[in-house]
C-alpha cells in the first residue's frame, strides 16, 4: 500500500497540474491528504527539491531554498509529525497488548463447530 501510494500518489497529483493547472486549490488539497502517508512525502520532496534546481538552472533566476514550504520544507514538516505519531502509536500499542484484561479479549478462542 505504502509503494503504491508512493509511487501513484505523485502521478496522479501532476495529471492534476495538467489538466486544472497549477494554480488549482483541488491540486493542494489532494496534496496534503497524500502527504499523511511517508512515502508520498518522501517521493514528493525529493521530485520538488530537483524540480527547483532545474528551474534555477534553466531561468538563471532567484534560488530557492530547499527547505521552503513549497519545495520540500512541507514534506519534511509532515514526515517529521508523522514519525512522532507513528512512535507515539507504537507505545500505545504495545501498551494495550500487554494489558491482561485486553488479551484475554482479543486472543479469545473462537470454537469451531462443524457443519456436519
């Protein structure tokens, strides 16, 4: 799921810029609900960091800097809550799985009764 959200996610965003255009407020919100998985921040940063420096190649214009919220600093900002969340929920998770009264629940034999 993570490789296909990864790898599709940024596809169908940029069929987006080119059917709306960039200017499109659709565009940022597919955007940001993409980015509440990693590796869509991970593909997304990395694909707008190059993008960056080839448009200040090709136009010999203003730099942009890589942290920026609009080349990568919004996906390093999302991956970094995200790891936060994701660690918090490890402790929460293995909290429950400890817990005696919540396994007796949910590790609970099911008894199996023929059809016969």
């Amino acid at each position: 799921m993570n490789i296909i959200l990864g790898i599709i996610g940024p596809f169908i965003v940029f069929v987006i810029i080119l059917i709306l255009g960039s200017s499109s407020s659709s565009i940022k919100v597919v955007a940001w609900f993409l980015r509440l998985t990693p590796p869509y921040c991970f593909i997304e940063g990395t694909v707008n960091i190059v993008e960056a420096k080839y448009n200040t190649f090709k136009e010999k214009a203003g730099v942009k800097d890589t942290f920026d919220m609009d080349v990568a600093g919004g996906d390093i900002l999302m991956l970094s809550i995200e790891g936060f969340v994701f660690f918090g929920l490890v402790f929460v998770v293995e909290y429950f799985k400890t817990k005696k009264s919540l396994r007796a629940v949910l590790h609970r034999e099911i008894p199996y009764t023929s059809k016969k």
